[in-house]
C-alpha cells in the first residue's frame, strides 16, 4: 500500500451540531491524512452521514471549524463554499442516477451543467474513459435500470470522479450489496486512492474491509471520535465498544 502523506488535507476542530434538542456531533476533531483512505466506523444513528455533511458544507455546525488544507470552509461566504465543492466528490448513501437519462448522459451532466464543456467529443472522451477505467465499456447508451445495483453503484463513483475531486466521500458503498461486489466497491476505492491519488473517506459497516483498506480510522460514537489512528491501534484499543465491534464483525469470518 501506498503511504499516504503526512499533512491533513481535511481537519475539523471541535465540530458541534444539534437537531432541535438532540445534540449529535459534541466535539468533533478530526484530521484526514492527504492521499490516505480514512474509515469513519460507529454505530447506526451516530451522526456519520451527519459529519460528513458538515464537512462538505450541507450542514452549517453550531460550533467548530472545517479546513481544506489552508481554506477554512466554515468562515466562508455561501458562494465561496459552493466553489469549493468541486475539490469534493460524494458517491452518498442512496445516491441515485438520473433515471430517464442515459448512463453516458448521467456521467456528461456534471461536465456540462457545472464545469460548462461545450464541446461533444470532449465530453464523450472523458466519460468513455471513465467508463473504461471502472472496467465498464460500452454501457454508455444504457439506461440505469437495465444496470444491476452493483454497476450502478459503480457508475455512481464515476459520476463522482468525473469532475476529477481531490477528496472522495462515500457513505456507505457496499451496503445492501453482496460480498463480491462489496469486495469489487472496496477495490473501486482503493484504485480510487492509489492510482489517481484520490483522498477517500468512507463512512462504512463493513468493519473488516475498514481494516484491511483504510490507512486511519475514526470511531464515532455519540458525538465523539472515541478512537482513531491506524487499523492496528485501533484494533489494540482497549475501550470496551471498540472491542466488541470488532469482535462482533470478526468473529463470523473463516479462520
Ligand atoms: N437534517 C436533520 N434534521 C434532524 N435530524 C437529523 C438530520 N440529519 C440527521 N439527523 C439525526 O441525526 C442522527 C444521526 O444521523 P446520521 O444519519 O448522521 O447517522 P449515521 O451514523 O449516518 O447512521 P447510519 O449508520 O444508520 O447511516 C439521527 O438521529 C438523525 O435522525
Ligand atoms: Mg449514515
């Protein structure tokens, strides 16, 4: 495995959020090594999805800060923050396609609508590419229901890379889907890292595909990173939900 760098590309400090009286993110600090893949594991209802949100910018923190290498997202005005979206890719949970449009049209909307390509055979190259590299030719004039849930998924990450992020989020990649496409999802995201030299954070269940991709992992629990570092320290921790996670998620595998 690569190493990743050193420097974090992304830091927040003492993120808080609450819903109504429902405090969900209490202090949240967090660093995400640049050029690594960083699993953020915890237990459903946690605030996960609701800390990645808060990092890209679709959820505003009652407290705390968010940085982008030097930029600090959560000092900057609404305009300033959508520009910076384009360092940022999300493949979300549930994330859909657009299903009256083409899997090549799906791929071309964000070429068009947000970087303004007007030229066709431009367009057509990069998303032929893209197409090619998530070993999926040809399917370009397809529609996405004639896709299984695994090749959407994988068009999904596409679409996400196609406007070419220094950062990628996904939430929850391989949930609902079978052990061999989660294994060919979790290669996805380590090409993903290592030839193109992606950041990749992921919000997974699949605690022992945490383990063995992902250079840190962050454990959130009830508005808190309980634990972080990489796999083997975290592994070696000691605090008790830690532990029987971990236990619980291996101790089904063969021996
Ligand atoms: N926009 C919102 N308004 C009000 N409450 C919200 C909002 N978004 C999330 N919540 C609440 O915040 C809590 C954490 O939700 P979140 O989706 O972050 O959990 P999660 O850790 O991602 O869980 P899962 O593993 O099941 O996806 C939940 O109680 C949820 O109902
Ligand atoms: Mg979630």
């Amino acid at each position: 495995m690569t190493p990743p760098g050193i420097t974090p590309i992304i830091r927040t400090q003492n993120l808080r959020k609450s819903f109504n009286s429902n405090m969900i993110l209490k202090d949240v600090t967090l660093e995400i090594p640049e050029k690594s893949v960083c699993a953020i594991i915890g237990q459903s209802g946690t605030g996960k999805s609701v800390l990645f949100k808060t990092i890209i910018g679709m959820i505003t923190p009652d407290n705390g800060k968010v940085w982008f290498k030097d930029t600090e997202l959560t000092a900057l005005k609404p305009n300033a923050l959508i520009a910076m979206r384009k360092f940022f890719g999300y493949s979300f949970q549930n994330a859909a396609l657009f299903d009256s449009m083409t899997i090549g049209e799906n791929l071309a909307f964000p070429l068009r609508e947000v970087l303004r390509i007007k030229d066709h055979r431009e367009i057509q190259k990069r998303v032929a590419e893209l197409l090619d590299w998530i070993e999926l030719p040809g399917i370009t004039a397809k529609r996405p229901d004639e896709l299984s849930g695994g090749m959407r998924k994988r068009v999904g990450v596409a679409r996400s890379l196609i406007m070419e992020p220094e950062v990628l989020f996904f939430d929850e990649p391989t949930t609902g889907l079978d052990p061999v496409l989660s294994e060919t999802i979790n290669n996805l995201v380590v090409r993903v890292n290592q030839e193109l030299g992606i950041t990749c954070v992921m919000i997974t269940h699949d605690i022992p595909a945490a383990f063995r991709i992902a250079h840190k992992i962050a454990f959130l629990d009830q508005g808190y990173i309980i634990v972080e570092g990489p796999p083997e320290m975290v592994a070696a921790s000691g605090h008790p939900l830690v532990k029987d996670f971990i236990r619980i998620a291996f101790r089904e595998l063969p021996v």
